[in-house]
C-alpha cells in the first residue's frame, strides 16, 4: 500500500512543480533542438547531430544560485540525452542525463523538459549528451556569473571567451561507435582537434574558417577553457605569452601563472590572458597527451589565432608555442600537482576531516574472450575495463527509477569498497589472470551526509595504462593528494593536502599512479561516476552511487517530473 501512495504523491508533487515552470516566471527557459545539419571539415562534408545547429552548441548564461528549464526536442534519428556536467543538480538527478543511469534516452521525435537547478557553482561549466559518444557534436559551454553584488575575485577582464576543445572524426561519430563496439579492440583515432568547432591553419582547406580572437594591446581577457574531447587529455598553450589560472570546474584558485595547462575530457579552466606582446598573431594551440607508447593517437595540432588590433606587418605564419611532448606525464603531473583553492575569506572551503567511508578504488584495462578468438583486443580478445574488478553493465531500465520505484532486478548493492585482490598494481609484468573482470551493474550505497574518501588506484593490467580522467555527477569533490607508483597507506597521506586543495568535479587519475579525493555525500539521488575518455567509460569503467535521502525534506530526493523519457 505503501508503495502505491508513495507513486501516487510523487506524481502529484511532479505535477505541482511542472505548473509551476509553466505558469511561473521565475525560470529561465531554453530550447535545444537537436537534428542533423551538414558541415564541411577537412576538405570534406558530412551530416552531424547538432544543437539548434549549431557546432558546439549554444552557450547557456547563468547567475549563481538560478534554476533554469531546458526544452529538449529530438529531432534526430537516434536516441539522445542531455547532462549538465558539473551541475551538482541538488536532489534532481532526474534532469541529470547519463543514459540508463538516471533516465532513459530520448526517442527520435520525443522531447523531454528538463530542469537544471544550480547551486554553488560558479566559473565555467559545460553540457553535453551522454549517450554513446554523440557528445562528439552536442556539446557547449555554462558560464556561471557571480551572484550580485559579489564579483570575481580578480580585477574583471575586458572580455570572455569560450574556448572548447574538441575532436573531428572524418566518419559520422555513429558508424565509429557501432564499429568500435563490433570489433572488440580501440575505436579509429580522431582526423583532427578543434577549438571551438575549426581545426585551424594546419589543417588541410581549414584556414579559412580558423576561430579567431581580436585583442586590444594591454587588455586582460578571460578565457574560458573546456575540453569536450571524446578520447584524449591535451596540452593547451598560447605563443609568446603566459597565463593565469584562476578556475577549474567552477570554483576559483588562487591565481597560478603559467605557459601550459593540461586538461582531462570533461574538465574547464578559467585562465587570464594578458595582450601584453608585440602586436602581432599568435597561435594558440592544443595537441594530444598521452603517457601509452603503443597507442595510436591523433599527433595533429589543433590552432586558433591571437589578433592584436592595429598597424602592423604580422608574422607569417603565426608564431607557434612550445607545447610539451606528447607523453611527458612530468609535465602533466606537475601541472595538476599546481593547483589550489583559493581559499579566502569569501570563498571558504569545507574539507571532510572525519571520514565515515574509506574506498580504495583499482582502475584497470581488462580482456574478455571473444568467439572463436575474433576480436580486436590483445591476443584476439575483447576489450573491457572495471572499477575494483567490475565492469559495469547498462540495463534495459535505468538505475534512478528502479531505486525510486524499487524495481528488484536492476542493480545490485555490493559494489565493494576495496579491491578484491591486492597485487603490485604498477608492476611492468602482469600475470594474464589479472586481465579477467566480472560484468556486473553494482551500485554503493552512501549514508546521507556521510565523509567519503576514495583512492583512486590505476594498474598496469593488460599492459593497458593510462591517464584516467575520473568524474563524479551530483557532486565536486577536493583533489588532497595525487602520486605516482602504487599507493602507500603509510606514507602518502601524510602529505595530503587539507588547507586548500582544489574543488572539482573531474580528475586525470596519472598513469601507473593514484589520485585522492574527499567529499560529503549530502545531495540525496543516484549519481553516476566514471572514466571520461568515452571508449573507457564504454567498456565499463564506470559505477553508481546512490546517496539516501536524510531526515530533512530539504535533504530528500524530488519527485520525478510527468515527462521522464520511457524506456
């Protein structure tokens, strides 16, 4: 009986809260229209999914603290949905996004409203879809304005600049992915990078079209950076000039100056440009990082060009930066290392001293069989990843509906807090025992308000490691300590960093090393966490948590709206 008045008051309350947005006027609304439109890259033209057709997609502006409705029309011919990366979404995982993990996709001719509450965040965020790898195309950028009469914590600059990074595929994104999923081995390497949808000069039949930013000699500009690459971390630098860092992933750092950054899929920067060089064009570019020897990877550099305005004869071609070389993990590592919060009077942070759940988490490349040793993968297997040996596996209906409405089935609870079993997860030679994983859909329970640390720990398993860029939905979390090595539970916490780490919402786990992270699990809902290179996340490095509603009704899960897809 209980069950049966529990649906019946949540379709109620989600019918109150959807007059609301109809009739009220306080919500901000938006339109996204997603449907294919031709564009020409490479001396080529091809049809890609867009939205309102645009490439990247429109950019949302929001005040800190807004609630804003998002209308989604699917006027493509394959299922979609939509996430608000970074958006914490407090007790809204509904409008959150991650296919089968908090919703079912929107259908081809379907719509969906979805409701973005935003919160504590503020700087530069992104959206994304987060089905398949069509965010190869749906994508754009969230600028997250101070709420009056509070400014940024930096003298304001003469302009803002989205820069997204991307990357181009010759082949329509769907063909690749139905291609990488078939063979069993690594998807095709990208043709090209972009900024903000342009190659740029080094491109064959791209010169044209190269993004270019137009500045004043002795102005600051903010430059809001975002990596919506599908596959790969990038080196990002601009010729001649250094800058500051002043943000990542919507929360401010104490100012950190610099020639380079390098930036995970799924992670912004908010950096300080200062046209304070000769007049004349610059190069600003990004080009690939990757630590794997026996990679293919994309060793094309993207371009987009600094103008200065007034008489001048400019270099030609435009001068280039030194980026660093494509595997220096150094040179990552120490970049990352770098970073802090800033930490101040009016921006205070809340680092979890108490921990109350302790995880120890082995990211790792695995193998399955294939038939009649068919595939692509090492020695004719299939390839797969995990998280503490379990490679998670999408269900027909998704987690968030199945714990709401309690569907028995679904998921399981007993995604473990250690690995289990301990080995020398670095080690250069690994048994081939190792590389067997379990597909599973196994979710962690969390306790309302309860401290969670997590070591995230990369291996060495099938020869396959790499960088990891971790996310973590409904929540940014504190970066204390980052390594490489096999993690030591004696030593490395004594150099934790508890005054002022940085606040994120994505962190490149380094390779053959470990990552720390702290946060306190106070936003009730099914949140979905995993690798952000796509073909990683697609393979099943990736797990739920699910964090119990409190006492409070302000710490309890929202109904659901009227108009969740089906599945």
């Amino acid at each position: 009986m209980w069950f049966i008045i529990k649906i019946f008051c949540s379709y109620v309350l989600g019918f109150l809260l959807f007059a609301s947005v109809l009739h009220g006027r306080a919500f901000v609304r938006y339109k996204f229209i997603l449907e294919e439109a031709p564009y020409t890259r490479l001396c080529s033209t091809k049809n890609i999914l867009t939205v309102n057709g645009q490439f990247p997609g429109p950019t949302l502006y929001v005040t800190k603290g807004d609630t804003i409705i998002v209308d989604v029309f699917n006027k493509g011919r394959y299922n979609v949905t939509i996430h608000w990366h970074g958006v914490k979404m407090p007790r809204n995982p509904w409008a959150d996004g991650p296919e089968y993990v908090t919703q079912c996709p929107i259908q081809p001719g379907a719509k969906f409203r979805q409701k973005v509450i935003f919160s504590t965040e503020e700087g530069t965020l992104w959206w994304h879809a987060h089905s398949d790898w069509t965010r190869a195309t749906v994508h754009g950028a969230i600028i997250v304005y101070p709420k009056p009469p509070t400014g940024y914590p930096f003298p304001k600059p003469h302009a803002e600049v989205p820069v997204i990074i991307g990357e181009w595929w010759k082949e329509g994104i769907t063909e690749l992915y139905d291609a990488f999923l078939q063979s069993g081995g690594d998807p095709s390497v990208s043709d090209a990078y972009t900024i903000n949808g342009q190659p740029g000069d080094l491109y064959p039949c791209s010169k044209p079209e190269t993004f270019k930013l137009m500045v004043d000699y002795g102005r600051t500009y903010l430059l809001r950076i975002i990596n919506a690459a599908v596959q790969d971390m990038v080196f990002f630098s601009i010729a001649g000039h250094s800058f500051t860092v002043v943000g990542t992933d919507a929360s401010y750092t104490k100012p950190l100056t610099t020639h380079y950054i390098t930036i995970s899929p799924g992670q912004t920067f908010d950096v300080l440009l200062k046209a304070n060089q000769p007049p004349n064009h610059y190069y600003m570019a990004a080009r690939v990082y990757s630590a794997v020897s026996d990679l293919l990877i994309d060793n094309t550099t993207t371009t987009a060009v600094i103008q200065y305005n007034g008489n001048y004869t400019p270099s030609s071609p435009p001068l280039l930066p030194s980026l660093p070389y494509y595997n220096d993990t150094s040179a990552s590592v120490n970049f990352t290392a770098s970073l802090r919060s800033l930490a101040d009077e009016e921006h205070q942070i809340h680092v979890p001293l108490n921990i109350t759940t302790r995880m120890f988490i082995t990211i790792s490349i695995n193998t399955f069989p294939c038939p009649n040793d068919s595939c692509a993968g090492p020695n004719r297997t299939r390839l797969a990843a995990s998280l503490n040996n379990i490679s998670f596996e999408q269900q027909s209906v998704d987690v968030l509906e199945a714990y709401y409405y309690r569907r028995n089935g679904v998921f399981g609870s007993k995604f473990p807090n250690f690995p289990p079993l301990l080995f020398n997860f670095t080690g250069e030679y690994l048994p081939l025992f190792l590389e067997a994983t379990r597909r599973r859909t196994e979710v962690k329970i969390l306790e309302y308000n309860s401290t969670v640390e997590i070591v995230f720990q990369g291996t060495n398993v099938a020869a396959g490691a790499s960088d990891h860029p971790m996310h973590l939905h409904g929540f940014s979390f504190y970066v204390i300590g980052t390594g490489l090595g096999n993690f030591d539970k004696d030593k490395d916490p004594l150099g934790y960093n508890l005054i002022d780490p940085p606040l994120q919402n994505t962190i490149a786990v380094p390779i053959n090393g470990w990552s720390t992270i702290r946060f306190t699990a106070d936003n009730p809902g099914v949140w979905f966490m995993h690798c952000h290179l796509d073909r990683h996340m697609s393979w099943g490095m990736d797990t739920v948590f699910i964090v119990k509603d409190g006492e409070a009704p302000k710490a309890q899960l929202l109904p659901p709206p009227l108009d969740m897809p089906p599945c």
